[in-house]
C-alpha cells in the first residue's frame, strides 16, 4: 500500500509540474518567439526558489520575456531601471517622518520600496553603483530588508530577474562576485534563428494584440516548490555535481593542469547546492522523479560560468568559462565506478 501511495505521489508531482510548464510556455509563446532554452532554464529557477541574470546585446527581448513571464503568475510585480543616480532607498524603501492626524505627534512610518513585490525586473543591473547593486544582497539571500534597526520581511515567493548588457562599458559597473554567486543562473540570451526572425518582424509590426493569462498563483509556486526539493537524489550523483565544482579550484588537491592555468579562482559551495536542486527542478520538467547526470551536465554552464574566473593568459587566447566547464564535462566520467577509482578524483574526495 504504500509503494502504491509513492508511485501515486509521483505520478502527481509529474504531472502537476508539467502541467504548469505547459501553461506558462503557451502564455509565453503569445509574446516571445524561439529562446526555449533560455525560457527553460528561467522555469527551473522559478521552481527552485532562486534568482537568474540574463545577459545579451540589446533588442532580443530579455525585458520583455521577464515582464511576460510576471504576467503569467498571479503575483505582484515590480520593475527597477537600474540607473547611475539610482541610491539604496530608492529600491529598497525608507523612513518618512509624519504626522498622525488623531494625536497631532509626528512619527516615522517606513515607506515600502520596489523590492516589496513577488516578481522583481532589475533591469540593467550593471548601470547602477555598488552601493545600490549591494542593496540587494540582503533581499536575495535573506528575503528581508533592514531599515534602520527594524526587518521588513519581503513577500514569498520572491524572484530577482536582472538583465545586463555585455557591450556596453562606459557608464557600467561590473557585478561583484559576491552578489553573482547569489544567483543561481547566469543565462545567454543569443539572436534568434532566421525563421524566428521572420515571426517576430511579422508579429511586431500589425495591429494584432497579445492575450496573456495568470495561470499560476502564489500558493500554486509555492506548493511546486517543495515538490522539487522532495525529488531524490542518489550520492553518486550529489558527487558527480561536487566533483565538477571541486576542479574548479585552484591549488587544491586533484585539480586538473588546465585548471591551474587557465582560472585565477573556482566556483563555492553555493554552486553545488544550486546545481542539484536545479538538477531536481529539470528532472521533473522532463517527467522524471530522479536525478541523473545529465541533468547536471545540463545546468553546469548556467551554474557556474558567472562563478569561474579566468585569468590574464587564458583571455588573452579567447577561453571563456564556458569553454573551461565544457572540458571539465568531457573529461569527468559519469559512471560511479569509474569515478571513485580513479586517482585523480580520489585525491578530490579526501581533500
């Protein structure tokens, strides 16, 4: 009876993930043409709670995606232009001094800033100053805002979806790594094909209009939300993710040569932590209720390319942290066996 209960609990988790994929990509596909990829990986950062930085030239709808994905969930949403004048209370609320009408004393009331919403649309997060962009590291990681001596705990659920743009350098103020490793993807968003092209300019250039629908609500997330922390992971697995992590750091023990050479440091535990239950996000949008491998192999680049750094040498002869994290893919087995008996991943386990 209760082997029958799981596979019966299962089948419903499958099917209720799915269920709301669906919905959001054909309310999505009323606005946004191709980028499924992109669209994918935003859906499994939903699912699992975190927070995502989109990264592309201009015009390939980065804004628009997010604002239309906000208009598929039930939730309050809020857009933030990041600007070089834009100060910390400016994003995150402030207190105002005034006066209470019954008693005629004055008192401080906090007055709720941008952040106070589900959805939030930092746009051009790049624009603005360290001072304002370190604002929102409190929010990301604790979901609270401290004004003064007082916490204002921020609304759950609670997304940061931030776009940047990569060409433009005058004026622009590099993320800190601190506040990169708190989101859980970095995503390219890439020219559309040809044919795609050709829907959007058809699309955009009528009177027709798009007809979006919420199709999910708060609870409903959050419910989808702890289903996906409740899908099981094997350890070899769980060791598969801290094996690619673990090779990303130099001077410790069982770092490949190329590593050392190409990389002035390697991605935290944050990155481990973010590509298994992403990888448990992914396998429940495929219909799976167990982890493999390749779920990992999948959301590696995502996972950890805002959390490499390479060094002078290695950019000088055009190697990307993509590049280096596709080797680590090629070059680190899958099979348990092979894995734990080699040497070299062996010195990685006893570090």
């Amino acid at each position: 009876m209760t082997a029958e209960r799981t596979s019966l609990n299962e089948a419903t988790a499958i099917r209720q993930l799915g269920l709301a994929r669906e919905k959001i990509r054909q309310q999505l596909s009323e606005v946004i043409v191709g980028q499924h990829d992109v669209i994918e990986e935003l859906l499994i950062c939903l699912f699992s709670r975190g927070h995502c930085l989109l990264e592309g030239v201009p015009g390939l709808a980065k804004t628009l995606m997010i604002s239309t994905l906000s208009r598929t969930l039930n939730l309050s949403f809020s857009r933030i232009q990041f600007t070089p004048d834009l100060m910390p209370a400016d994003i995150t609320g402030t207190e105002i001094l005034e006066e209470n009408r019954a008693t005629g004393a004055r008192e401080f009331r906090f007055l709720q800033g941008p952040l106070f919403g589900n959805v939030i649309l930092a746009d051009e997060i790049n624009r603005t100053p360290p001072k304002t962009q370190a604002a929102l590291l409190e929010a990301m990681q604790e979901r609270q805002i401290t004004a003064g001596r007082v916490r204002h705990r921020l609304p759950d659920p609670f997304f940061v979806l931030a776009t940047q743009n990569p060409i433009e350098q005058e004026g622009t103020y590099p993320l800190p790594e601190a506040q990169q490793d708190r989101f859980m993807f970095k995503v390219f968003v890439k020219y559309p094909s040809f044919n795609e092209e050709f829907e959007i300019a058809r699309r955009t250039t009528t009177t027709l209009t798009d007809h979006v629908i919420p199709v999910l609500t708060a609870e409903e997330i959050l419910s989808l939300q702890r289903l996906v922390r409740e899908v099981p992971v094997s350890d070899h697995v769980v060791r598969y993710a801290l094996t690619l992590v673990r090779q990303t750091r130099t001077g410790e023990a069982g770092t490949p040569d190329y590593i050392q050479d190409q990389l002035n440091w390697g991605a935290g535990p944050r990155a481990v932590q973010f590509l298994v239950l992403g990888a448990k996000a992914r396998a429940l949008l495929h219909g799976r209720t167990h982890v493999t491998t390749e779920d990992i192999q999948a959301l590696a680049k995502p996972v950890l390319r805002h959390r490499l750094v390479v060094n002078f040498a290695a950019e000088s002869e055009g190697i990307t942290t993509d590049d280096v994290i596709q080797r680590l893919i090629e070059t680190t087995p899958t099979k348990e066996d092979e894995l734990t008996n080699d040497v070299r991943f062996q010195k990685i386990f006893a570090s």
